[in-house]
C-alpha cells in the first residue's frame, strides 16, 4: 500500500468514526495513538478497518435486536389493551 492511498484510507477512517457512538471513538482514537506511536501507518490502518467492521456488525445486531424486543413489547401492549 502506497503512502498516498494509505493516507487517504485514514481519512476516510476518520469521516467514518464519526458516525460511532462515543465510546467506539473513544476506543480507536486511543488506538490510533498506540500505533501511530509505533509509526506502522500500514498495520494502523488495518487494525483501525478491522475493529471499525467488528463495531458496525455489533451496532446492526444490537439494532436487530432492539426492533425485535420493541415489537415483542408493542405486541403485549396490544393484547393487554384488547383483553
């Protein structure tokens, strides 16, 4: 990977983070200062792209999950309101 794409990949990590809840940013802002220590812009890049897939599939399961429990609830409402 070349320097420029990397860079560029950075930036495009740091537009991403900012739809995360804070404390996923919290956790790879204090990563991206681990490793940017260690100047391996590469290695950075790829930890950062792959933590940033695992807290996406964890936010669309916990939403998945939030659907579901909501219309599990809407649905007793309903039947105690009926009886």
């Amino acid at each position: 990977m070349t320097k420029e794409l990397q860079a560029r990949k950075l930036v495009e990590l740091t537009v991403e983070l900012s739809v995360l809840p804070a404390s996923y940013r919290a956790d790879l802002r204090r990563m991206l200062r681990e490793k940017m220590d260690q100047r391996d812009p590469e290695l950075l890049a790829e930890q950062c792209m792959d933590y940033l897939t695992l807290a996406v599939k964890y936010m669309s399961f916990d939403l998945e999950a939030t659907r579901r429990e909501n219309e599990y609830l809407r649905t007793m409402l309903e039947n105690q309101s009926g009886s």
